[in-house]
C-alpha cells in the first residue's frame, strides 16, 4: 500500500517524473528510518565533480542502512520509468552518479554502519561501508591497528562504493592490482531489493559483476578490503627524462620487478618544457625550497618532458644509511636527467593523503570547484609511443591547466571475471588528463580536445579503453566492452527484475547506460 504515496509524489509530464515537493510523502511511502530531501537544482544530486551538467533528481534519499536502501529500491521498481542512482562523493565526471527525475541514493549516511577488524587464518581484513570515505578508512586503520589497505587511489576523499564500481588505481597498482583485486567479499543491494552477500564463492556472478560494474549491480554497502601492516614513513622521489622512450623502460622495468626489488608506487607524469606554473617545470619540485634548474636539461628542443614519481616505505626505526642505500641502489638502474631529482621523507598518511593538501590550496585558490572535462584512458604498451607522439608532443603540448598522468599497469594483477574493460597487452598504461578549466582552455575546448583524442585512438586502432568510461549510445557501450558486453548484459538483467521487464528502462540509472 505504501507505494500509492510515491506513486502519487510523480507526475509524468515530457516522458520524465518531476516531483510535486511533498518529502514526508517519499518518505513515509518508503518507510525510511533514515531521511530524504526534495531533489532541486540545489541539492547536492544534481551535480558532480565534472560540473559539465546539472539535473533535477526527485530526491535525495539518505539511508540508515541497507534495509532503506532495499525498501527504497523496491519501491522504485514498481513505478514505470522510476530510476536509482547510488551517489558516493559524487566525484564522477560525466554524471554517473546522477539520475534526471530519479531516486538519489546517498551513502555518505551510512558511513558509520561498517568498521570491523577481521582475522581470517592469520590475514588481516577490514568490513567497510560502500559509504566510506576512504581517508577515513586510512586514518582509522592506521591509528587503531597499524594497519592499512594495499591499493589506492591518489584521492582518498572517494567513497569505497564509488572506486569498486570502477577500478580504482594509483601508484601501488602494480604489484597488488586496482582496489577491486583487493577485496573478498561485498554486501549489494540489488535491483530486485534483496540485500545480497557475495564473494568468490558465494554469489561469485553478482561479485565479479559489480567490481568495476559501474553501478549497474545494485547498491554496494559494505566491503571486506585486505590489509597489510602500514609502514610508517615513505621517501617520495620524483626525477626527470627528456626521451619518452627512456622514461617508459624505467617504469616498465620498476612495475616488471618482483616484490621486494622495486619501489612500493610507481606512477609518473608529463610536463610542459617551459616555465608554465601548472603544467611547466614547477610541477616537478617536492621540496620548493630547492625548485627546478631548467639549466640542467639538455637542449633537444623538447616541447614535453617526464617526470618519474616513485616511493619506498621504510619504518622509523630504520637506520637512516639503510634507507639511503636500498633507494640509491633502486635509483642507480634508472636513465633519468643527472641533477633533476627532487625527494621529500613524510608519514604514510601525510603521503596517501597528498592530494588532500593540494585540494586545500586549490579550494582557497577558488580553482578546485571549476569545471573539470577529465579524460581516463588505458592504452596498451604496443600503442603508447604513438600516443606521445600525436597527443602529448602535439595535441597538449601548451598545457591543459592540470596534471597529465602517465604510468603503466600490470593487467596480470587484474581479474579477468570482473567487469573492467581493459586493453588486451600485459602492460599497459593509464592516461589522465585532469584539466581544471579556470587555469586552462575552456570547458567547450577542453571537451572538443577530448573528443578529438578519443576519436584519433579509434581511427588509429589504438588498444585502449576509457576508465571511468560514460557513452550516450549503445553502441558506445558494445565497442567499449566489446567480447564482455554479452556477459555484462545477461549478469545484469540476472539482478534487476527491471532490466528484464523493460529493456533499456534498467532500474539503476544509465544516462549514460540507456
Ligand atoms: P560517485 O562519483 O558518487 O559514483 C561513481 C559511480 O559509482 C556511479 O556510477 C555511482 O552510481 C556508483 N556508485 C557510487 N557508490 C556506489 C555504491 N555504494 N554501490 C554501487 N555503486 C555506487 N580514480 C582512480 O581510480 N584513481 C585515482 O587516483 C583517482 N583520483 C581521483 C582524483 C580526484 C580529485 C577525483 C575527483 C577523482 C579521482 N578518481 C580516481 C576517480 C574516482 O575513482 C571515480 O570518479 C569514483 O567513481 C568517484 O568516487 P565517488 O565515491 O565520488 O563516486
């Protein structure tokens, strides 16, 4: 019976449902224990990190647990056309996390739900909530068990939920795999609203789907993430190539190494050769107080140039000549510019947590909530010199007013069941180009220049992908998952009575997924 009252909160006009404001109705025909907002332009809902567009969802449903999200989901279900969206930080770029006329599910309130030390056959493992920050779940992990998870994200103010929908990956990536290769066990709500465990074994289709399954597989709250004990201290080492294919065989050989034999993060970015704040030589210093001396690089003429990042934990105790020794003897195998090393020795938080600083100073800079046309790609090692060549030597060589990532992936360290697709080689490479619009091109320029790129890959037949991918066409979607998409589908429809029901009207929200 509950359901008459959001049936009646919906009124069908232009094919869409807008809401007719009466919350408390949502809310008492869904019988929430936590709480729910009326969606309008202000509410957080109707944008994302991108700011590339804004929508109206009906509301903004903020769960106590699981059972609201279930009883939100079932109720949705049995209104024609009515869509969810699981909401983490909301810091996709492309909309994905939002729905036009849709239900907006909020995990950030259910944070607290899920926060508990497992011991499984001597095997560190933490329960999480698919609403966690995971900042938090580094601080927390680290100050009450000197613990801390194996794979990040360079960000950490992304929810666990957002990140396992996707792949997440940084610097560690290499030897333990993206986070979705570093959890046992997740909790989903799923389309039909059941609230479903699942792990390798248990349920193994609805695990392996929702891992990088964007979303589609229902509402994930709660996750079983490894860890390992946390090293205290991190040197944090950035040094300099002029040739491309120079810093490439570094970090290849870096990720190639066994445990042990290489630096604990590799990641690696490209830079403007000229003396550009954002994209120019004062990207590269760590230390300010020495900066960058562009008198040292030779004169090729270069218009871009490569900075290798790598970082070696150690422990307080460690003796100080020891650290020197093992990072000297890592360093000396590598080719970069004599005189163009830049270092820093920080806690392992302050490392993980990088990124954090620098939102602070571009948030009181006023830069960090403008636009951002971001474009993710992975891109096969057999492919990578011809994408330096076209786009990083010609297409963005002024600067695209933020970073432009570089560094290679192990697709071994990857599992070939979840939904993630992936370029064919061994190694390959994640690009990111993290334009913040207010210090470079414009939104429409940024956007086209993206478009352009993309385009090129395929019309060179590049192997590549898009991470964190969003296409408006169906078409998009089947060339992105190209022989997966078969399987993508059928597990899908498997846990959405809607995807059955109504092809193309999938409870789970696809703007970008129609
Ligand atoms: P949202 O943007 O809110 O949601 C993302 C997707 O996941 C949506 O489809 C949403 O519906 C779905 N979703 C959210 N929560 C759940 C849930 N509980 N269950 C099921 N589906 C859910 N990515 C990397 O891999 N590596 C990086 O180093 C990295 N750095 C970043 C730095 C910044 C500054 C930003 C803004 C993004 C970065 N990202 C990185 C991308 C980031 O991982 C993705 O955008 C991620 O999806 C954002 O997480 P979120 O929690 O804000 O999710």
């Amino acid at each position: 019976m509950r359901i008459a009252y959001l049936d009646r909160t919906v009124h069908e006009t232009d094919g869409e449902p807008k809401p007719n404001g009466d919350v408390s109705a949502i809310s008492k025909s869904i019988d929430l224990q936590g709480s729910v907002e009326t969606g309008d332009k202000t509410t957080i809902a109707s944008k994302d990190f991108g700011g590339l567009y804004s929508i109206k969802p009906l509301a903004l449903i903020k769960p106590a647990g699981s059972d609201d999200i279930s009883r939100a989901i079932k109720a949705a279900s049995r209104i024609p056309r009515m869509t969810v969206a699981a909401r983490g930080n909301g810091h996709s770029i492309n909309g994905q996390a939002m729905t036009n006329g849709g239900l907006v599910i909020d995990m950030r309130s259910t944070e607290e739900n899920h926060f508990r030390l497992l011991n499984i056959n001597g095997s560190f493992f933490i329960d999480v909530s698919g609403g966690a920050l995971w900042e938090n779940v580094l601080t927390r992990c680290v100050s009450r068990f000197g613990l801390a998870p194996r794979s990040w994200t360079d960000y950490l103010s992304l929810t666990v939920g957002g990140t396992l929908s996707n792949a997440g990956v940084s610097g560690q990536a290499f030897r333990y795999g993206p986070q979705i290769s570093n959890v046992t066990e997740l909790e989903i709500v799923i389309g039909k609203g059941d609230i479903t465990v699942c792990s390798e074994t248990r349920n193994p289709e609805l695990f392996f789907g929702s891992l990088g399954g964007l979303g589609q597989f229902g509402i994930i709250t709660r996750a079983r993430v490894k860890l390992q004990p946390a090293p205290d201290m991190v040197r944090w080492i950035r040094v300099v190539y002029t040739e491309f294919d120079e810093f490439t065989r570094d970090a290849e050989f870096l990720v190639s190494r066994d445990d042990g034999e290489s630096f604990d993060y590799v990641e690696g970015f490209v830079f403007c050769n000229n003396d550009d704040p954002v994209n120019g030589w004062p990207a590269v210093p760590l230390d300010p107080v020495h900066g960058f001396n562009p008198g040292i690089i030779p004169q090729t003429g270069a218009s871009v140039l490569y900075c290798l990042e790598v970082a070696f934990h150690y422990q307080k105790g460690d003796h100080p000549s020891t650290v020197d020794k093992a990072v000297a003897g890592l360093l000396k195998r590598l080719r970069f510019v004599e005189g163009l090393k830049s270092q820093v020795d920080l806690s392992y938080v302050e490392f993980l947590l990088r990124v954090k600083r620098a939102e602070e100073q571009a948030k009181a800079n006023g830069i960090w909530d403008a636009p951002h046309p971001w474009l993710n790609l992975f891109i096969s090692k057999s492919n990578i010199v011809d994408f330096d060549q076209t786009v990083f030597k010609k297409m963005v060589k002024d600067g695209i007013g933020g970073p432009m990532l570089i560094y290679p992936l192990m697709r071994s360290k990857w599992d070939n069941r979840t939904s993630v697709a992936l370029p064919d080689s061994e190694i390959f490479y994640l690009v990111a180009l993290l334009r913040f619009v207010s210090r470079g091109p414009s939104v429409e320029e940024s956007v086209a220049q993206n478009r352009e790129i993309v385009e090129w890959c395929i019309k060179e037949g590049l192997d590549f992908k898009l991470y964190l991918p969003h296409y408006q066409s169906k078409e998009g979607w089947k060339r992105h998952f190209g022989d997966q998409w078969t399987r993508f589908v059928e597990r899908k429809a498997s846990f959405d009575p809607m995807a059955i029901l109504a092809p193309g009207q999938n409870i789970f929200k696809r703007t970008h997924l129609s």
